[in-house]
C-alpha cells in the first residue's frame, strides 16, 4: 500500500556500501540570524545575515531552533510565520519594463504644467484682512530623453507648478478676482520600453509555524520550537541571507533564530535542493482556480540521485460560507508521469492536545494541517520508485475540486525536491530523540514521568535493523540495559519504550540512553550513539488522596482513569452527571502512577466559546486540603504521573521474619533461604524500584527457601518483601544483563 512518508520515514533505492568503518569527531556549530526581532503589523518580512561553515564542513544533522516571544506584549491572534533562505544564483534576469520621459519628485505622473521661474499661491490673511502670497516649492523635474539608456538621467530641472488659479480677496475675505498662473510649457509622459537586469533570488520555505492566541500570555512569555531542515544543509554554508516572514496585521511577537549544525557524516547526504511550487494560491475560486499556479513541472532527475524526495508544506486558510479553507479537510494528489502515487489528508486532528494550552481563542479547533501556536507538519514523499535518473519526469501535485461559495479560501504551499547520495553505511543506527524523561517544552503534556522512558531511534544502516541494545539511566547514577527487537527499513524511525527505571532529583538531573550492537554487530558511526536531557522528577503523593471533581453540562464527555506502572488500570470512573460535584478517594501503595482524565468533546472542563460552563479538577489530602489544582481548559486531556512513597528509600527492615536473598547481583535465578521452616505461610512479593509488583507468592509454612526464575525481569533495582502477621522484612536486590 502506498503512503506518505513523515519526516524520519524515508526509503532510498541506493548502492550499498559494504565493510567500511567511519570515525569523525562530533561538533556541533550554532549561527544565529535573528536575535529577538520585534514582528509587527502589517505583514513584512524581517531579514538577518548569518555567516555558516565552509562547504568542506559536512553536516549529520541541521536543526533550526526558533524562539518566540511577547517581548512586552503579544498578538492575540493566529498568524502564519514563515523561515526563508534567500540564495544568490549568480544568474542574471531581467523583466521588460517601460521607462517614463520623466518623474516629478520621484513619481510618475500623466502630465505636469510647470512655469520656468517661481510662482505663488494667494491666500487671505486675517490679521492684515488683505491678499497675501506664498511661494511654491520647485519641483524636481528628472529627464530621460535617450531611449537607447532609458534608465539613465539626461537632465535634472527645478521647475514650478502653473496651471490654475489664483484669487484675491476684499477686507472682509470675499474673493473679488482672480489670475490664471500661465504655464510656460506642459510636459506628457511617454514611455521607452527596455529590459531591467537584476541577480536572481532562489527562495526557499526552510519551516513555518502559526503563532498563539496570545492575549493571556505575559510580557516575558518564550517558547521554543525545533525543525528539522537538514534536507537544506547543502544551502547552509558561507554568507546565508535568512528571512522570517509574518503575515500579522496587529503587533506582534518576537522571533528568534539560531540554526544548529551537528558535523559529521549523514547517512545519506542532501546534496541537492529544487524548488517546486510556493506561493499563496486561491483555492475554491471558478475563474481562477489553484490549477493555474500548481502547474505541471517536467524535471529531469539528477543523475547522481540515489535517491529523490518531494517535500510538501501545505496550509489552508481563509474563510467562506463554509469555513473553508481553515476549517475544511481535503486531500493532496502526487502525480508522477501522469500517474497518482500519493494521497494526503490536509488536515490537523490532534489541536486539543497542543502543548501550548489555554491560549485566548480557538486554539483547540482542528484545521487544515495546523494548530495555533504549533509548528506546521510537513509532508514527504519517496518518488525513488517512480523516477528514473538522467531522465525528464512530470510531477504534478493537485488538490480536491473545490468551488468556493464567495472566495477568500487559500492555500500556502512550500515545496522542494531533495536528492541523496548512497548510504554511507550498511550497519549503523542513530538515536534521533529522548520523549520522556524531558523538560523539553512542547513534551510537557506528557512529562514529567516515572515510568517508561520513551526514545526514537533512526535506521541509519542500508541493512533492516532487527535488533539494538541500550544502556540508559540517571547521567552519574544507576544505568540500565535493554535489547529492542523489530524491523526497521533504512532511514525509517520508530519509538521504542524502555522498561521503567527510578528517577530521582540529582544536581545536573540529566537522563542519558546509548545504543550499539545493531543487529548484534558493529555499529559504523559511534557518533550519533548517545543523547542525554534535562529532566524533571514527579511529585510525591500521600497514598491516599481525594479526587475532586466538579463537571460542567457536558458530563457524558469525560472520564478518568489510574493506571500502575505495569499499564494496569487500577481505578477508574465515567457516566458522570452534569453539574455535579464528585469527592472520590483512592488507596495506592507504593509505587508509580499515571493519572488522566479525558474529554471526549476535546473542549476541556471549560472552554470560552461553548455554553457548558465551567468544571473544575482538584486533588486533596484526605482531610480537605488542597494539593494539585489542574488546569480546566486543558482540550482533550490532562495527565499527570506521581509516586506514591518511595520504594527504594526503604531502609531494608529486620523483624522476626529474617531470611537472606542471593546471589546478589543475580540474572537468572535468585534464592530466598533461612526461613528457618516457619510454621506460618509468608506473602513473597518483589517490587521493580518504580513500585511495579512484578512477582508474587505464598510462602507455604515449613519451606526453608525458595527459588524464583527472574530470567524475564528487566535489569535494575528491586526490593523483595516477605511479610506475615507478624510483620514484614525488606531487603534489595539487583537484577543485571
């Protein structure tokens, strides 16, 4: 089945290169174009120069990390905002243009009456109650009389306007005559036609985004957003003249842009771009449909192409009767010689979940493929299988018919064509980004955790990657393995969980994951092995607590639930009634949790622009004191994920109950002995260090030991606990790989 590709999905029909081992020092190069530029009203583009590496510097990876601000103030409205790379081709063009005879003070005008000396302008003067005059200002008057230099000045006059009347006037300010100002000569314009020369800009759209409804944001409010644009990293060297455009037309924010280069050696290197189609297109519009701008291109496929992929962005916008094109859906068509390979949906369905929440407008709508305060998805498409190097190809995108009822509806649209080089190497994996644990702003729905680390990792080998090993934990602290196994095609991503590990505040709070050994091998480029983040740890709960929840009058719409770390829901509840308050208490024991709760409406438990009013989300103490107060206008759900105690800051406890746990570490096999053949049966369970139950048993009275196959637990930390009526003891073990 065909489909569209994201942005870390791309398969090249490449040669293979076999048996090779690079090794090249990482660094990573930032240059910064714009430094808290102020974007106001109305639409203009803001331009910076950045001075980038020489193009012997190769790059791995190309991020460009965009700040925006309120700088004092910020728009309350959602406004587009696009990055530009504005190249100098070297080419020469040139436009036909009609020269004028002459220009009065720099205009050009139909015809001027002009007299050759001063004129004057009368007036009544009521202090002295007479007729008074004013001289005029000259005007200059530039000539061009040579058609064969029709740009080029002959002759530079100061003459002055003549041509009408002058009046005069009694004592009492009556007009009692008048004076035609007669001019000397009457100048009519006529044109030379001739060819304007200038150097040829390429332009390409490198990201965009849409800006917040940003009313309720304070003066000092940021947030950063990261694109991934290294397919234009063979644009990003030497002098690079960079453009931020915003189409606001009230004032405004601020924009920040600092483009980070990671040396090194791509897998597949980006060494071509070719723009397609960009502009602002009408869409809808019968007597001037998008057909006329998204015209067929014929390209001949570069003969070095590997590989060859279409890079759409595409935004809808603009209202009708039918509130299109922001608020419609409609499907995109890739067409290669005539025959249609790709099909997208235009359209944005996770708004409610945008990391920017509670902005002043409609920020939780879905749109076409945009989100208030979100960056812009981008489409890619493998056209490797549908083209054929050296020779000429038509591509074609086209979108839905469409008739607008009274226009206004448009489309933005960005495209390129990116070719790549042959892989460079047949084993080799990257890690491209840790989800969580992160403090990263726009993964803060999400975070913080303790449970599952969530990381995505990149194919970078021309050979399937069936397996990978990671190291991960706490930078200085306890580090854990694990070994993932799947199928991953070349330069194809995937999001990997790892098994929960305990993370706990330290002084730099940096949470750092290694890979090797792809498919039990050797991995051929160490370089993009090893990530690390800043983390935030969750907050400790009593474990017991109530949860008070006050609904709105659309209760049907929500729901909550409590899961453990093992993913098993442990309480939830639904089926609410409207305009009711719900005071529930839930007993936890020690461990790690996940709390949501969901709105099917996707409008939050309040939401400015419906009718059901306001619900509210608290968490107390059993005695009534307030400890967690949750946002309401949250869009489809709030999350939050919290210990109850802390299972590893349990001192290892001695009752009458003693025994002993060994071997310790253990991996396969661990042994609980010394029980002294007890007349009483023992409850045996083992906690992982985030408070998962991971095994449990009765001990039957009489048993000296016990043995337990840990050969399916992950390696860490786990504290094994046997009590009885008589007590309890804990002890802890370590489990290795």
């Amino acid at each position: 089945m065909k489909h569209t590709i994201s942005l870390s999905s791309f398969v090249l029909a490449a040669t293979l290169l076999c048996n090779i081992s690079f090794a090249q020092q990482a660094d990573t190069i930032y240059v910064t174009t714009q430094n808290q530029v102020r974007m106001t009203s109305p639409p203009a583009g803001y331009y910076g120069w950045g001075v980038f590496p020489a193009d012997t510097v190769s790059y791995r990876k190309v991020y460009l990390n965009f700040t925006l601000g309120c700088g004092g103030s910020c728009s309350q409205w959602d406004y587009t905002v696009q990055v530009f790379l504005l190249q100098n081709t070297h080419h020469l063009d040139s436009t036909l243009v009609q020269g004028p005879s002459f220009t009065v003070n720099g205009n050009v005008i139909d015809s001027v009456k002009v007299k050759f000396d001063t004129t004057y302008k009368t007036h009544y003067d009521t202090v002295t109650h007479k007729t008074d005059s004013t001289a005029n200002t000259a005007y200059t008057i530039v000539q061009y009389k040579n058609c064969l230099k029709p740009n080029i000045p002959t002759d530079t006059v100061y003459w002055w306007v003549a041509g009408y009347y002058n009046f005069y006037y009694d004592t009492t300010g009556k007009i009692i005559d008048s004076a035609f100002v007669t001019p000397d000569t009457s100048m009519h314009i006529s044109y030379c036609p001739y060819y304007s020369v200038y150097d040829s800009i390429a332009t390409y759209e490198l990201s965009r985004m849409i800006t917040p409804y940003g009313g309720y944001y304070n003066g000092a409010w940021t947030f950063p957003y990261k694109f991934d644009i290294t397919d234009f990293s063979s644009l990003l060297h030497d002098s690079v003249k960079i453009e931020v455009f915003y189409s606001g037309w009230t004032n405004g924010f601020d924009a920040t842009c600092q483009f980070e280069m990671i040396t090194g050696i791509p897998d597949h290197n980006p060494y071509k771009v070719v723009n397609m189609w960009n502009g602002t297109f009408p869409y809808g519009s019968s007597g001037n449909p998008i057909s006329n701008y998204l015209v067929t291109k014929g390209v001949k496929i570069d003969t070095g192409a590997y590989g060859t992929r279409l890079r759409v962005t595409q935004t809808g916008h603009g209202e009708d009767n039918n509130n299109c094109e922001e608020f419609c859906s409609n499907y995109n068509h890739i067409l290669v010689n005539g025959t249609q390979q790709y099909s997208t949906f235009v359209w944005r369905d996770d708004c409610g979940m945008n990391p920017l929440w509670h902005q002043a407008g409609t920020w939780l709508f879905n749109r076409a493929n945009w989100c208030p305060g979100a960056l812009v998805n981008t489409y890619l498409y493998d056209l490797t299988p549908y083209v054929v190097r050296g020779t000429t190809d038509s591509l074609d995108i086209t979108c839905d018919p469409y008739t607008s009822p009274n226009g206004g509806s448009v489309y933005i649209f960005g495209t390129s064509l990116i070719y790549y080089s042959a892989p460079k190497f047949t084993l080799d994996a990257s890690i491209e980004d840790i989800l969580a644990p992160n403090k990263y702003p726009p993964y803060a729905r999400f975070n913080p955790i303790c449970g599952d680390p969530q990381v995505v990792i990149r194919n970078t080998g021309s050979t399937a990657l069936t397996s990978l090993d990671f190291t991960y934990g706490e930078v200085g602290g306890q580090t854990y393995n694990y070994t993932w196994h799947g199928s991953l095609a070349f330069d194809d991503t995937t999001l990997v969980d790892l098994p929960a590990v305990y993370l706990k505040s330290s002084p730099t709070n940096l949470f750092g994951v290694t890979i090797s050994n792809p498919n039990g091998g050797v991995d051929q480029y160490a370089n993009n092995n090893y990530m690390q983040v800043s983390y935030d740890t969750v907050p400790t709960y009593p474990s017991s607590f109530i949860i008070d929840l006050v609904t709105n009058l659309d209760a049907s719409s929500y729901s909550y639930f409590i899961k453990d770390a093992g993913g098993n829901t442990i309480d939830s509840k639904s089926n609410f009634a409207n305009s009711t308050t719900y005071l529930d208490t839930v007993h936890l024991t020690p461990g790690c949790y996940h709390f949501e709760l969901d709105a099917s409406n996707e409008q939050g438990l309040e939401f400015w622009d419906n009718s059901y009013g306001a619900g509210r989300l608290y968490f107390r103490r059993t005695n009534g004191v307030l400890f967690n107060n949750f946002q309401t206008d949250f869009g489809t759900s709030v999350e939050q994920n919290f210990y109850v105690g802390n299972l590893t800051g349990f001192d290892e406890l001695s009752s009458n109950i003693d025994y002993d746990v060994y071997p310790n570490p253990a991996s396969q096999q661990l042994t609980v002995a010394g029980l002294n053949g007890s007349s009483k049966s023992k409850e045996l369970h083992i906690y992982s260090s985030v408070g998962q139950l991971v095994y449990q048993s009765i001990i039957p009275a009489g048993a000296d030991f016990v043995n337990i196959n840990i050969s399916g637990l992950s390696a860490g930390l786990y504290c094994v606990i046997i009590s009885n009526a008589d007590g309890q003891s804990v002890k802890k073990v370590m489990i290795s790989r």
